[in-house]
C-alpha cells in the first residue's frame, strides 16, 4: 500500500517562489510507487488548496480549499466544496516550506497538534535556528564559534562609530540573504538598519569574517547522521544572494558553488565535523544545511542553519547530497523514514 505524503508549498514569505521550486524538484524525484502524493498549495495571501501538483500557474489549476485539521482524530487533511467537506488521512508530512511560517516552528506547532510525522526539525529547533542571534547564543554555549555581533531591536539608538567596518546588517529571522546589506562606512549603516527592518523588527549588525563560504548538507537524527560533500562559494564580489538572481538556473552574476570543496582534506573532514556539532548542539532533526566560515588559519566559524534547505536544481544541499552519492530520491527517502521510524532506513 502507497504511503500518502502530504507535500506542503509555496507561503507567505518572501521565498514563497523558492519554494515552489523545491516542491517541483520534489515532484520530479519522488517514486510514485511508493508514495501517493497530495499537493497542498498555500498561496501568498495564506490560502491553503489542494492541488494537482506545484507546477507553473498552480493556483488558478484544479485546486480545492483545503486545511490540515489539528483534531488527531483526522489525522489529515479536510478538503472544502460547496458547503461539505471530505477527509484525507495522511501519513507523513514534507513541509517544503522556506523561511517565515515555514522555518520558524510556525508550521511545526500545527503539524504536531494533527499528529501526523513530519520532515525536518521539531518546533524548538526550527525556530532556535531561525533567529541568527539565538543560535549564535546556544552555538556558544556549546563551544562554537560565532561572527562577534550586536542585536539592534526597534527603538535602540545606534553609536555607528563603536563598529570597525564592514560589518553585515541583518534581519534577525529571515532567509536567503533578504534584507541583507555590506556596510563599508558608518553612514551607510541607517539605511542597512532600514532596509533589514522591512522583514524583521529584530536586527543584527555582525563583525565582517575573512574567510571561505563554505557549506555542509546534514541528514539523520541524533547520533546517526549523514553528511554531503563540502562545498565552497566562489565569491567574484559583494556576497552570497542565493535565490535572488534574476534567473538562478542558469548561474549567479558573483558566485559560484565549488562541489566537493577545493580545500584540503584535514579542512573538508574538521567542517564536517563542526556541521555535525552544530546540528546537534542546535537540536536538529531530520535535515539541515549548515553554512560556515573557513578562515585562512583553519578555523570554522558558524554563518547560519537552514532548516529546510532549498531543494531546487540549483540548491546548494541536494548538490552536496548527491556529490557524496546519494540523489535527491534518496534523500527523500530518508526524510520521509526520519519522519516516521525516527531512522534512516
């Protein structure tokens, strides 16, 4: 009997494209002799629609008013026509959802009210590893590096000279580089402040790392973990925009991701390995995309942690996956069985 997987898209924040883009790279490596899936569409305004699939134009297709009913009892999905309802019991859950509401633990209360499995971390781990300023925190505690940096809320009033430029402002709990701005002299610091407040109220301003860009895909739960292939970012100038060109398939106009990494094998192994700390010391589960400094003197430092990474052709974490030899079918795979057994298979 086919698993039914439930396969949640789009959402309110402004990666809602990037996501469409992983649930179509999904869609594509998914074995249909395995899992029956439902497609539920959450459209920019947060309307939920059953759907045929997350292609192109899916919002004005076949699609019906769905929601994922919190009573464990249903166990699924209640399907909206014309004054009735249907159920449909679910098995599992990927949330291929990307940034606010879908990296924050937004999604992962409602999914853990429903009762249903679910891809990817738990509540707690989601939202710690959403905000940049918590997890530094909890990195630290735990004997992690991270970029020195200061938390700027609303009403604070900001001495611009205290900082030794540059420095990287930041929204607090957004993704994808949005609302981030390369200050390189003080008086470019209020309109950063300004800019990264249009998608978050809380700010960081972080100390400028020298170093590599470098990056390692994380599958698995507690002990049992696999790991990607290192990659590096190959910066030409400014900083990494992913998912912001104009037309990401065909390239970026400053980076270019290097897989497996052109670093040494002590350094791909000692990133590896501070991956796997983060992860841990982060409270992971499932999968996560961990993006780190390496410094010249062979020092990792953390960047951030994406917990549900993007999963386009062009993402980075399915990139790494499959350079240590496991393609995106696989990878799915292992999502949906930490989801149900707690294992990989």
């Amino acid at each position: 009997m086919d698993m039914k997987i439930g396969i949640l898209f789009g959402g309110c924040s402004e990666e809602h494209p990037i996501s469409v883009k992983s649930a179509q790279e999904i869609a594509r490596h998914l074995d249909v002799e395995k899992y029956e899936p439902y497609y539920i569409g959450i459209t920019t305004s947060g309307a939920w629609m059953l759907c045929d699939g997350p292609d192109v134009g899916w919002e004005t297709g076949n699609c019906r008013p769905v929601v994922l009913s919190p009573d464990r009892g249903v166990h699924g999905l209640l399907v909206l026509e014309q004054g009735r309802y249907e159920t449909i019991s679910l098995d599992v859950v990927l949330p291929v959802l990307h940034g606010k509401f879908g990296e924050d633990g937004a999604i992962q209360g409602l999914l853990e009210l429903s009762g249903i499995p679910y891809a990817g971390c738990d509540i707690q781990g989601s939202a710690l590893c959403m905000d940049k300023s918590l997890a530094y925190i909890v990195a630290r505690s735990a004997g992690i590096a991270t970029p020195k940096f200061w938390i700027v809320s609303v009403d604070d009033d900001i001495d611009a000279d205290q900082f030794t430029y540059p420095v990287f402002v930041k929204p607090a709990r957004s993704g994808s580089s949005f609302g981030v701005s390369k200050v390189s002299r003080k008086e470019e610091l209020p309109g950063a402040l300004e800019f990264a407040r249009q998608y978050d109220s809380k700010v960081l301003i972080e100390a400028a790392v020298v170093g590599s860009e470098v990056g390692c895909a994380v599958l698995g739960n507690d002990s049992e973990l696999v790991v990607g292939e290192v990659d590096r970012i190959a910066l030409s100038h400014s900083f990494f925009r992913i998912h912001q060109e104009s037309s990401p398939e065909t390239g970026s106009d400053n980076s270019t991701p290097i897989v497996p990494a052109d670093i040494s094998a002590e350094a791909r192994s000692l990133v590896q390995e501070t991956a796997k700390a983060i992860y841990r010391a982060l409270r992971c589960r499932g999968l996560a995309r961990v993006d780190m400094f390496l410094t010249s003197g062979g020092e990792v430092i953390l960047n951030e942690v994406n917990t549900f990474p993007g999963m386009t052709s062009y993402s980075r974490y399915p990139r790494m996956m499959a350079a240590a030899g496991m393609p995106l079918a696989e990878v799915i795979d292992g999502m949906v069985s930490l989801a149900v057994t707690g294992k990989l298979r």
